[in-house]
C-alpha cells in the first residue's frame, strides 16, 4: 500500500469493539412546591422550555371544579399557581388545550360546576399570563366534555366527546378556522370519548376511548380527507366580505335560537341539536379492530395513554390498580398497522406508582407521565393526601424513534420538487442530484477530488482481523471510492477537524477506513444523499440509472455496520436513522448481526431487542449466517441475556401460550372470549374486510374503504 495513504482514526480494535452500556431506566422525579390535588379531567400540556401547564379539572374527593392554572418547571422540579390575568374563563374540567403558535394555549369545550356542556374558545397567552375570547363566527356545535383536539394547517379539529344531562356520546367532527375563527359545519364520524386524535398522512386519526357501549375499544380510526375541498378550505359562514354566505338550512341545520349562557357567561350550547339527520363526513373513512397479535397490548386492562409520535401511535399501558397486569408501551405503525412491543412495562413503570397524565414535547421524542404513588404518603396529621407529586421523563429516542422532524412524513411535507435531472429517484431532489456524482471518477467529468478505501468485503468478519487495524496491508485494501472534499467536511464533522488541521490526507488527498467496504461506502452515501431508506418496493429505476449500483441503497447489514460507525464518530442523527430501521426491518436473517452490531455501538436497548426476537426464533435464527459467525464471547452474552429463570420451552407447550406467532392469551379479549362477541359494526362503516379467518368481505354502498391497509393477522378493516 502506498505511504501516502493516511489511516482514519477512532476505531476501535478487537479487544475493546464490544462495549457493555447501562439499560436505560427513566428515573421518577419528585415534585416540590404548590403540587395540585390529582385532579380529574384536568388538561396537561407540555409548552416547551422545561414547563408543564395544568388547567381546570375537579378534585376527586370534594367534586370542587376549578379555573386555576399551574405550572411545573421540569428543572427545578417545582409546581407554582400562576397569577393569570384578562378574560378568565369559568370553572371546567374534561376540556382540551393545545399549544398553538409555541406560546398559546387553545382551550376549548369542558363541563362547568353545573354540568352544563360549553362550547366556547379561550385563549391563554404564555408569556404574559393573559386570557382572551376571540370573536366566533359561524354555527357553534354541541357543547361537550372529554372530546378530543388537534391543530393542524392552522385548523382546530374537534372529534366526539359527551353531552348533554344523560352523557350522549358524539360522533361527530367539526373544525374551527383559527385564521377567521369561523366554525365548520358538523358531520359524523365516530362515537367516541376518553380518545386521542391527531393528524398525519392527510388523514385525522382516532384512537382509545370508550364508544357508546361504554367499553374500551380496540379499534383505530381514520378519516383521509386529502383532497377534499371541505377540509382543505375554510368555512365561509359568517366572513367579511364574503359575497356568498350560504345559510345555515342549506348544509341541513335548521336555524336555531342562540345558544344558551352557563353560569358563567360563556356559550354552552348543550340543548342546540339539528333538526335534519348529520351528513357523513367527507373523505375516505376507514377503521381497524385488532383481535390478537404476538405484541398486541391488552386493552381492557391498565390505564392506557395513546399518543402520536414519528408515524406511530404509541399505547402506555400502565398499571391501574394493585393487581399484577401485563403492562408495555408499544407503538403501531401507521403505514403498516403492524403493532412492536418497544419495552416491558417492568422495565419502565414501577409497580408502586399510578399515573393520571401523559404529555409530549411538539417534536414527539419525550414524554412525561404525572402521577403518585400507591401508597399515598401521610400529610403529617395520621391522614393520606394524594397529589399529582411525581414525573416520569421518558426518551422516547432510546426506542429507536426518530421524532416528529426526522419522520418520513415531516421530511416528505418539507421536501422540495422532485429532480429536474433525475425524475425517477426515490431521494429528495439534491439528494437524488448529488447521488449522480457520487463515486465517480474524476475524469467522467463528475469533480470528485477525494478518495477512501475500506476493508475488503471478503476479508471482514463479525471481529477485525488483526490486532492493529491501523496497518492495513495492500490484501486486505478495498478499491478507492471517489468523493467531493467539499461534501464530506460540510456533512462529517470529524473529516473537517482532521482536514482543517491539514493532516496527510490533506496534502494526499486519500484516506483509509478500517471498516467493511459495504458500510463505508453507504455511509458515504448517507453523506450525499441524507438517506440509509432504501427503494420502495414499487420503484424502478430509469433506464439511464439502472447502471449505477448505487442507487439501491444500503442493505441491512450496512445499516448494522453504520450503526458502529455513528458512535464512532459521534454523529447522533445517522445513531437515531439507524436504531429506527434496524428495529422496524429486524428479521431472522439479520437478528445475530443486530444483536451483535448494537452490543458495539452500546445501544443496550436494542442489543435486548435483537436478543428477546433471537429468543423467540431461536431455531431459525440459529440456522443463519450471522449467527454462525459469531464469536463465542458474543454467543455468552446471548445466552446471559436470558433471566436467572429462564429455560426452553418445546413447541407444543410454545404454542399453547401464543407464542409460535400467535397472540397471548388474554390479548384482544372482550367479554372473556378472545375474539368477543362478535364483529361489530361502527355506526358509520359500510364497507368492510374481516381477516380473522375465512369470512369473506362484503361491500355496501357507504361511506370509502382503503384498500390494501392492514393485512395483519386478527384484524378487521372496515
């Protein structure tokens, strides 16, 4: 090898490449200061800067409902009532605020000390501690409680809830024009409350609750209204300057009188019903109810929060009362619809504390549960006080999500048009323009400047080969990949400290990485494109391109080995991008490098992934490549993996609880039955698929199903 190649530094060699790391356990923080009484149907929101808002909600022990508004700073672990000014809103509880703008919080709905349903918009203003009441126009809907919101493309979106003196459950949707502050029209959708929502896809999601049988549901809803011009667009009703206002009787409301005031002045509206039946929603509607999976969580049991976060809804099971329950946190895959078990409740919540609240940051990558501990701690006078005193932090990135920003859908809804020069790539538009040039030589015309050799792909194992890898002889040297200086030092921080520094490869313009070829050159790769995906299943590249390799992307195996180098070089964003494929495309064929590949770069949390799906298919995997190619000290701290208490189990036996593939016993039960009672129906659904056995599809005319979504085992789609 030549004298002017120079060796990358940083990797380790073979007696220190298996680093050992410390499980990730959330630690509880304990509160200080004016902590509130575990208020019930209270609205927690996380408003950036380290602080959690608290408004309303009633006191479960004196029924007392209030108006106060409080704060938790995360740093200094403390509660305060803020002094709030301006238009204060009544008493409430069962409402919803939404951080709007990073600074406001959007307050909508409730129920007062009168169990009177509101239907009035309050504004709360952060920094200056300021209520206001923006002007409404446009036909109010029903008042409600334990409804759910969302803000999405500068819309208030307003699913379900309950109302009126006998608790009717809603079904409807409506939305909230906050440019105008004009009200949409209300159409039906689905009866729930106690639910979630949120937007992703172009599609309003719904989740969790409880419907009109007062039981908890184990379906998914969705609403794609993509296209549609009623949702995309404003409501006209009621703007200035508009030369046609339509009237209310036109979109089937009868006009009726204004609604009526609640003690407090402000608009209720529970007795205000239309006259004529309420139109379905406009869109595609479509629904999922999961029957059983290997990782379904058990809905029945547990207190459940359901959140969004990286195109997943993530399920908290927690536990509810002292009996012993199968608690988790799981996520569903909103493209897919496939359930991962990310962690053991175990592992997560501990068995001595209840939670009452779940909020996230905007970005979808921590979450915070508030709550107390079971055995209520004495206030001094022989009496047990309960409070909302304790926060459990959760980094929700130690799971392998990425966040909100670094998601597919928040990448593609940023991503600028597709290549003038390159039509076909499934890259974004640079990146698709930069991956044209990649690995070119220079005399091609394509300005690469730089080269960098690898280990030869034939010549790497599981383990470096030598003791000193940073002597690679000319045998073991891959063919030099040709790269653009100016690329690497913008995206690899370590290249611009060493090139700036004018080391040898400054001057020879080459560099050497003691790493299999296949990962250096994806991850040079990941250098000019921002992408380790690879191709849809559906892409074909165009003929001009079909001759370049390098557009198919890496492969799981350089993933893995990227994984490594990320830690290597300090490069969080390429660790986050790993750890998410790796978890979603884990397979048999690739456990034991998983496995092994995140014991190196000490992501213990995958590391006990990997080792729990090895377990799980130990025969198949053992049968693999990779598992074969492991070391013996890889293979004892596999085996050492496995609790004081574990032991193989035959196939019968396996097979008895759920575990070839099945669902746990118990998982999707209704009624004490797995399966429950029956299919059943939702209100709105006509079209529908059951995919639980042999059962055809049947079809109605009706409200749109989506085809295609959901081929999982145990679910129905309607």
């Amino acid at each position: 090898m030549s004298n002017n190649t120079y060796v990358m530094s940083g990797s380790p060699v073979k007696n220190s490449r298996r680093r050992t790391g410390e499980p990730y356990t959330p630690k509880i923080i304990t509160t200080v200061g004016q902590r509130p009484a575990c208020l019930v149907n209270a609205s927690v929101t996380y408003v950036g800067n380290d602080q959690i808002y608290a408004f309303g909600g009633f006191d479960q022990y004196t029924d007392e409902v209030y108006n106060h508004v409080l704060k938790l700073n995360l740093s200094a672990r403390q509660w305060s009532l803020v002094d709030n000014y301006g238009d204060i809103p009544g008493v409430r509880m069962g409402h919803t605020a939404c951080l709007w703008q990073g600074d406001k919080l959007l307050v909508y709905g409730g129920e007062n000390e009168h169990r009177i349903h509101l239907s009035d918009v309050v504004i709360f203003d952060i920094k200056s501690a300021t209520w206001t009441s923006p002007e409404i126009n446009g036909p109010i809907p029903r008042g409600r409680a334990r409804h759910s919101a969302v803000i999405h493309d500068e819309k208030l979106f307003v699913c379900g809830g309950m109302t009126g003196s006998e608790n009717t459950v809603l079904d409807d949707i409506c939305f909230l024009d906050l440019k105008t502050w004009t009200w949409s029209r209300t159409w039906r959708f689905v009866p729930r409350y106690d639910h979630s929502s949120w937007v992703w896809g172009g599609k309003i999601w719904v989740c969790g609750g409880m419907g009109e049988e007062m039981v908890k549901s184990s379906e998914i809803w969705w609403l794609d209204f993509r296209g549609t011009p009623a949702f995309e667009g404003g409501p006209t009703y009621g703007m200035s300057g508009s030369d046609e206002v339509r009237p209310l009787h036109s979109y089937g409301y009868a006009r009726s009188p204004t609604p009526a005031l609640g003690s407090t002045g402000v608009q209720s509206n529970s007795s205000v019903r239309a006259h004529a039946v309420t139109p379905v929603a406009p869109g595609a509607i479509s629904s999922v109810k999961f029957f059983s999976s290997p990782n379904l969580p058990i809905f029945n049991v547990g207190t459940h929060f359901n959140v969004f976060s990286s195109g997943c809804m993530l399920d908290f099971v927690t536990p509810a009362t002292n009996m012993p329950l199968d608690t988790s946190l799981s996520a569903l895959d909103l493209d897919t619809l496939r359930w991962h078990k990310l962690a053991d409740g175990k592992d997560l919540f501990p068995p001595t504390y209840r939670w009452h609240y779940c909020c996230l940051d905007p970005d979808g990558t921590h979450a915070w549960l508030l709550g107390c501990p079971k055995e209520l701690r004495g206030n001094g006078n022989g009496e047990t006080e309960e409070y909302l005193s304790d926060v459990l932090p959760i980094d929700l990135r130690k799971f392998g999500l990425l966040g909100n920003k670094l998601s597919q859908e928040a990448r593609n809804e940023g991503r600028i048009p597709t290549s003038d020069t390159y039509t076909s790539s499934h890259l974004s538009a640079i990146g698709a323009d930069l991956a044209r040039t990649f690995n070119q030589p220079p005399e091609s015309g394509s300005g690469t400047d730089f080269t960098v050799t690898a280990l030869r792909d034939e010549d790497y194992d599981i383990e470096p080969l030598t003791d000193d890898a940073s002597s690679p002889s000319s045998s073991n040297v891959s063919l030099p990949i040709h790269v653009h200086r100016l690329i690497l030092s913008a995206r690899w921080p370590h290249f611009a400290r060493l090139y700036n520094a004018q080391m040898q490869e400054f001057h020879t313009r080459r560099m050497h990485i003691p790493e299999p070829f296949p990962a250096v050159k994806a991850f040079l790769y990941y250098l000019y494109t921002d992408s380790i995906s690879a191709p849809p299943a559906d892409f074909e590249a165009s003929p001009s391109s079909k001759s370049q390799p390098d557009d198919s992307g890496p492969t799981l195996e350089d993933v893995a080995d990227m994984l490594v180098m990320s830690n290597i070089y300090d490069m969080p964003r390429l660790r986050h991008l790993c750890v998410n494929r790796l978890v979603r495309d884990l397979d048999v064929q690739h456990a034991a490098l998983i496995f092994d590949r995140a014991s190196t770069a000490q992501e213990e949390w995958l590391k006990r992934r990997a080792a729990g799906y090895i377990m799980t298919h130990w025969g198949r995997v053992a049968r693999t490549d990779g598992f074969l190619r492991l070391k013996q000290s890889a293979w004892v701290e596999l085996a050492q993996s496995v609790d004081m208490e574990g032991r193989m189990v035959s196939g019968d036996e396996l097979e008895a609880v759920g575990g070839l593939g099945g669902a746990r016993l118990g998982s999707g039960m209704a009624g004490g039955g797995l399966w429950g009672a029956g299919r059943k129906r939702g209100r709105v659904g006509s079209a529908s698929v059951t995919v639980d056995g042999e059962g055809e599809g049947e079809g109605e005319e009706g409200v749109e199903g989506e085809d295609g979504e959901g081929d999982e085992e145990g679910m129905e789609i309607s």
